[in-house]
C-alpha cells in the first residue's frame, strides 16, 4: 500500500512538474514575441504590431542563454508604397531569420541588439487588387490571365497587356506594360505582336531603413518584393 501511494505522489509531481514547465515555457514564448514585436514597431514606426513568432524549444532555457532558433515576422497592411498624395497603399512584409543571439536585458527593455548567426531574409507581398488597380488607374477592372499578363476591360471592349519588373534601385520597382494585340489568352506571342512598353515606377522609399530591393517579380497579379535586411 506504501508504496502505491508513493508511486501515485511521484507521478502527481511528475505531471505538476511537467504542467509548471509548459506555463512557464508559453509565459516565456509570449514575453519574447511581445518584445520583438514591440521593438519593430517603434524602430520602424509601424502602423501596426507585427506579428511575431519565435520557435526555441526549450524556450526557457534559450532565452535565458540569449539564443532563438528561429522567428518569423508578418506585418500586415503596412503603407510602404507612395502615390502623389503621399498615402500610399497597403504591403504585406514578412521577415524569416535563425540562429539569433540576444542580450535578454535588452530584449525585455524593448531594446534587443540582435546578432544574426544564420539566416536572415525577407519578402513583400503587393497583393493582387492593390497591384491591379494601379495599373489600371484606379477606375477599371483587371483580370490576370497569366503570371506576368493581364487584360483591362472597359465596357464592352478589352486590352491586352503584358507586365515585366524591373529593379530600378533599392527603393525603387518599375512596371514595363506592354500591350498586345494578338488574341492568344497567355500571349505566347512573336516579338512582332508586342507594342512599345508603357513604364510605371512604383516608389518604396518609405521602406525603413536597411531594407533593400534586391528582386522583384510578378505571380499571377502579386508583386513579390525580395528584400535584404542589414538588421532588426
């Protein structure tokens, strides 16, 4: 009897044990998120909070040796693109990086110096129906037949464009739209059914800074935005 009871004590704090460290290793997961979130959004004067997601199993025991094994960052609807009125429109950015080192102190104080041991990349995603209504203007609807073609509709008629990027400089993406007469839906055309290229600039410059384009192309009406990063 003796010892059942004490088998049954064990194992109850062997589960208190284990439920004590799950808490402690959420609690722990939570304030490192919440920091570098935090951090990002007053460094770079966000809009909003980027979401942030940290993977270092153990947590605790990572944190407290100022190491993260990976995180991955979403803003979402941040306005990094300018127009004429200076608004600009929304850019989804997502920021991927691992094998970071950390001075704890500094990260809870929202003040992380982040050493980046391994990766550190980043990508920017104009979603279709900003993209489109750019290039139509903002007034007329734009269906994507393609990864880089697209046709305009007006009324009863139709045009048919082509649309390849270009990285003009570090802040700066062009559009060079051509249209095309031949009546192949995915313009698997001659260069003879080609007409001079339109060039639309789209300006990024609000990027913060140390983000810089290095590529840029087209999927199927998004404009991805391949993008390196001096640090966070």
């Amino acid at each position: 009897m003796g010892s059942g009871k004490t088998m049954r004590k064990l194992i109850s704090l062997i589960i208190l044990l284990l439920l004590l460290f799950l808490a402690v290793e959420i609690a722990s997961t939570f304030i490192g998120q919440w920091a570098v979130s935090r951090r990002l959004q007053a460094k770079y004067s966000l809009s909003q909070s980027p979401s942030v997601s940290i993977s270092s199993f153990p947590m605790v025991y990572n944190l407290a040796k100022g190491r993260i094994r990976s995180l991955s960052v979403s803003m979402e609807n941040q306005y990094l693109i300018r127009k004429e009125n200076d608004m600009g429109f929304p850019v989804m950015i997502y920021i991927f990086a691992r094998d970071i080192n950390f001075s704890w102190n500094e990260l809870i104080m929202g003040k992380p110096s982040l050493n980046y041991i391994g990766e550190l990349r980043s990508i920017a995603v104009v979603d279709e129906d900003i993209l489109s209504s750019y290039l139509s203007n903002w007034e007329m609807a734009i269906e994507w037949v393609g990864e880089n073609a697209f046709i305009i509709k007006s009324g009863d008629s139709s045009k048919k464009y082509q649309c390849k990027v270009q990285v003009k400089s570090n802040k700066v993406v062009e559009l060079i739209i051509s249209k095309v007469s031949i009546s192949n839906p995915y313009f698997l055309s001659s260069e003879g059914d080609i007409e001079t290229g339109e060039v639309k600039a789209i300006d990024f410059s609000l990027l913060p800074d140390g983000f810089n384009l290095e590529n840029a192309c087209l999927k199927r009406g998004k404009l991805l935005l391949y993008i390196s990063i001096k640090g966070l």
